[in-house]
C-alpha cells in the first residue's frame, strides 16, 4: 500500500523497520493491566498505548488509525508526540512568525511530512476523511497559505514528521496483548489535534472509561519509586 498524502522533506533520514512488541510479564503488568477485550481496530479509531510500553516513540502515546483492512498494512500517526521542529524551521514557504509546532508522527519515513486538519476538502482540495470531520493531506499551497494567512492553528490542523506502521495482522496481533487499546475519537473532533505529551495521554485513558482507571496511576518509571 502505498500513502500519497505527505510532502518530502530534507531532514533526517531513517531505516524504515516495523516494530514488533513482545509484552513482559513483570509485577507491573500483573497489578495494572487490563485484562477486557479492546474494541476492533479501524481508520478514525485511536490506539492508547498501555503504560508499561517503554520506547521512545510509543511511551505514552496516541495514534490515529489512517489505514487498516484485513490482509494490508496498517498505518498511524501519533498525535501527541511533540519535538523541536518547528514548521518554520522546515518550510521556506511559511512566512507566518509565531511557532508552529512540528509533531513526531512515528519511526518510519522521517523525511516526510504528514498534516492531519478539520478543515476538509473546500479549504483544502485533495484532503482525504480518515474519520467525520478529521481529514489527511490535501493540497500543499492551499495549507500553507491557510497558515501564512494567520488563521487557526490549534485545533484545525497538526504537521507531522514520519509515520508509524504495522505489517499484516500484526497491529490486531498486538491489541490482542493488550498493548493498545482502542478508543473512539474524541468529539468534535478538533479536540483531537488540541493538546499533547503526558497530559494528552491521560485525558484519553480517562475517556477509555474506569475499566482503565489503574493504567492512570502507573508511574511512568516505577523502578525510581
């Protein structure tokens, strides 16, 4: 399967490689998992990662489902994982001065820049729904002058470098060990693109419902306690 809906950068290049989690079974999985089925996996759906995940990429993290069938690849965005790109820093077509920040969107195709928005395809022309109201891509000029023109930013739309994907089955192979869970978007959904980091991760698991409630006491590192 191939994405179509992102501009090539010239920033950092990485080996593109699936990462496949094997769950530990350790004394934290045994007080605070969750042992309930998690909803099926599909596009506009959200996968919270559990608390236990330990890397760099995933640690508290919230991905939006863009791809996913039977027999193909999967593909996501994280949404909450912010660096130290700024859009400015990356296109010479911004002229807008106040800080854009540019989200890490997972390990695959870092030279890439992803943007997921509510603006839909009037605004901007090729955009593709991946939920109700929450929209992929689109016309590149007509995105950057949406924001050269000052117009919203938080809540509308959200830039993204690299991706994160998963090889055939392999994402219900990893709900099924409880390493995500599976959530409903946020409504409406701008509250989707508003937020991000730990506080990002929280609010969901408490959307997740008291089912999930000890996943929201988990230390991020229990062995300092």
């Amino acid at each position: 399967m191939t994405y179509d809906y992102f501009l090539t950068l010239k920033i950092c290049t990485e080996t593109q490689y699936y990462i496949t989690f094997t769950p530990m079974l350790d004394y934290d999985r045994l007080i605070f998992n969750i042992d309930i089925d998690s909803d099926k996996p599909r596009p506009g759906a959200l996968l919270v990662a559990e608390p236990f995940m330990d890397d760099d990429y995933f640690r508290h993290s919230v991905i939006c489902i863009v791809e996913y069938g039977p027999d193909v690849t999967a593909m996501g965005i994280v949404l909450n994982r912010s660096t130290t790109y700024t859009l400015q820093g990356l296109l010479s077509e911004v002229t807008r001065t106040e800080p854009i920040t540019v989200y890490c969107g997972g390990p695959l195709s870092c030279d890439r820049l992803y943007y997921l928005h509510t603006l839909g395809p009037k605004l901007i022309p090729g955009s593709r729904a991946v939920a109700p109201g929450l929209y992929i891509g689109g016309d590149f000029k007509a995105i950057i002058e949406y924001v050269n023109d000052g117009l919203p930013i938080e809540g509308c739309v959200r830039f993204f470098v690299g991706y994160s994907g998963w090889s055939v089955e392999q994402l219900d192979i990893e709900i099924s060990q409880r390493t995500w869970a599976v959530a409903d978007m946020q409504t409406p959904p701008g509250m989707t693109l508003t937020g991000s980091d730990d506080s990002y991760w929280h609010r969901h698991v408490r959307q997740l419902g008291n089912a999930y409630r000890g996943w929201r006491y988990h230390p991020q590192n229990p062995h300092c306690n």
